[in-house]
C-alpha cells in the first residue's frame, strides 16, 4: 500500500543556476521536488501538489506525457463511445491539441497552457464552436485524468472556452415548404422529403426508419437507429440521444406518402432481382443499401437552389417542422419529445425565436382576462 503523504514541504533558492525549488513529500513516501524559474511560481505548484499528497494523489510519472495520456484514454472510452463520436474526439486532439501541447507532461499542463491553446486555435480562424468542441474534448479527457488520480485538478476546468454566438436557424415558411414538396411529387424521393418536413426527425433518423418501425395502420413511428458516416463511410448507429429512441405520431398525409413509397420500392425490388440487398430500410439506395447522408444533403442543396429557395440546411427541415409546431399552439413538451431533445430546456433555446412571441402573446392574453379586454 501506497504511503500517504504527509505534505510537507520547503522552499529554497539553489546557489547554482538561481532556479527556486519546492521540496514535499509525496504519497509514496519519497521527496518530490519542482523547479521553476521564480519563487511565486514554485510555491503556487507546491501549494497544489501539498493538497494532492494530503489527498492520497499520487503524481503522474513525469514521462507521462500528455500524447501518451490521449492514448491511453481514447483506448480506455473507445468502447463506451459512438463510432462517430470517437471518431471526432480523435481527430479533434490530432489536429488542434496534441500539435500544441502534446509534449507537455501530464503532471505539468497548467491552465495558462490551455488557455493559450484555446486563444491560438482562435486565432488560427476556427470557429467559436468549433473551439468550445475542442475545449470541451479536452476538459472531459482530463477529468478521466483526474479520477484516475493522474492529476489533483482538471486545468481545462478552470479555463472558460469561447463565447459561441447563438447559432441562428432558417426554417422554412409554410409556402416554402408546400413549394417544395409539390417540386418533389411524384419523384423517388417525395416521401423522404415529406417525412423531414412532417415529422420532425433527424436526417439520420429518416434515412434509418425501417419498413417495421412503422405502423401505418395506426399512423405510428418507432425511432430505433440513425444513419451516420464515419470519416464519409456510411454505417448504423444507435439515436443521438436516450430521448432520441422515441415513438412518433404520423399525420395522414404522412401515412399515404409511406405507402405510395412501399409500392414503387416493391417494384424497384422486383426488377432488381438478385442485385437487391435488403436492409428493411424505407428510405434506400438502388440496390437496398442505406443513403449516404452527406450524397443526399447535396442533393437537397442542389433542388433548393432550383427553386429559388432561400440557402439553408437539410436539417432546417426539421427546424421547420419545431416551428411550424409551436406557432400552432403545440405544446413546448410535446414537441422536446416529439424531436428527441434531452430535455426542454435545449428546445426553448434553439427555438427561442418563436418562444419569445408565444411569451407574448400569453402576456396578452392573460391580460386580456384581467382587464376584460377579451
């Protein structure tokens, strides 16, 4: 067993090269020491590694680096992880963090090093969001760091990431979205487009519906599975979120787009033969395969700028969806559930836009019954 540390420690100048020394004793029982160049510095280190000798904290090796920690953590989560998500994790630490500060050692990252970090991939052009990702990788990574009892304290905890401009949304007007779709009538695509535009779901979440996610006799959707890349190959993974497995509800024009789509996909299927693959998707390549969803986002692009539509994002089809939603009346709730936010508040936020009028609109209302004005 590990002896406890007591935490004692000194300070002194070396008459050799002038550079100041802390002196402690760790939790093995062995006299530690930390050099820097002035005395301020070494007693605020020596301040931290005190409290972590007093805790039981065993200081990480001092060849640990921080390249060598990434390693062993992304190792260590891989397995807890989304592929998608581990995916981004490492590309995000290959190309903004471990350029930087990879060859610090672990025991000495300091929060001055990542807040210079955080200032140079600004500074580089990356976007605030972009950036608060990279931040936010970081405080995680280091926070395993922390338990593991590498480090006595998370430094990306104490450093705030950028401010990130509240991401604006563009939805489409309801004479917009029935353009659209009557652009799409009659074409392969028609009951896609009428599923993002109806229902609200995800673009992978659509892409990922199966024949027996659906219950057209009750007008009814189970989100089980979404369609993802990993580095731009196409594979199957579970919803975004625990909220994001959730049951639909299908308008009848819905139901009847869906069935329409069975049939032509039945004939599709039959004149395919033996080149048909099937997956149970309902929304499918040629040969039955998943779409590719960045292919398909391309596709969308290109047919709203034939329609002189504004510039916006597949995925602002489900904005227009949670818009159209709360302008009718619908409950705040109903839609969260409805699209599969974590929580409400996530949904009041994004759709603050149209939050704000509903907040006065019942002011008025409310009013309205107080003074008889209604």
């Amino acid at each position: 067993m590990a002896k406890r540390g007591n935490g004692e420690g000194s300070i002194y100048q070396r008459a050799s090269d002038g550079r100041w020394v802390g002196a402690y004793t760790a939790t093995d029982g062995r006299r530690r020491f930390i050099y820097a160049n002035s005395r301020s510095e070494v007693r605020d280190r020596l301040v931290v590694a005190q409290r972590e000798a007093q805790q039981g904290i065993s200081p990480a090796p001092a060849r640990l680096t921080v390249d060598t920690f990434f390693d062993q953590w992304l190792d260590a989560v891989k397995p807890s992880l989304r592929p998608r998500t581990f995916s981004s994790y490492s590309d995000l630490l290959r190309l903004h963090v471990r350029p930087l500060i990879g060859k610090v050692a672990l025991a000495k990252l300091t929060p001055r090093e990542v807040q210079s970090l955080v200032n140079d991939r600004l500074a580089a052009g990356l976007s605030p969001r972009t950036v608060q990702y990279v931040h936010a990788v970081l405080r995680r990574a280091l926070g395993h760091a922390e338990k593991w009892g590498l480090v006595g304290r998370n430094v990306a905890r104490l450093v705030d990431g950028p401010r990130v401009p509240h991401a604006e949304i563009h939805p489409l007007t309801p004479d917009e979205a029935r353009q659209l779709l009557a652009f799409v009538r009659g074409s392969p695509d028609e009951a896609l487009y009428t599923v993002a535009i109806a229902i609200g779901l995800r673009q992978g979440e659509a892409l990922g519906l199966r024949w027996v996610d659906l219950d057209l006799e009750n007008a009814r959707a189970s989100v089980v599975q979404t369609v993802i890349t990993v580095k731009h190959e196409v594979q199957i993974g579970d919803p975004k979120t625990a909220k994001g497995t959730r049951a639909v509800e299908l308008d009848p024009a819905t139901v009847a787009a869906l069935r329409e789509h069975r049939k032509r996909q039945a004939t599709e299927r039959l004149q395919m033969g033996a080149g048909w693959t099937d997956h149970g998707l309902v929304f499918c390549h040629i040969e039955g395969g998943p779409l590719h969803p960045e292919r398909f986002s391309r596709t969308f692009a290109d047919r709203s700028r034939q329609l002189g539509l504004p510039s916006i994002r597949l995925h602002d089809l489900r904005h227009t969806w949670a818009t159209l939603a709360l302008e009718t009346g619908v409950h705040p709730k109903v839609v969260q559930e409805r699209l599969g936010h974590a929580n409400i508040s996530i949904t009041m936020d994004i759709y603050s836009h149209v939050t704000e009028a509903l907040h006065s609109d019942a002011a008025a209302k409310v009013a309205g019954v107080i003074f008889g004005t209604v």
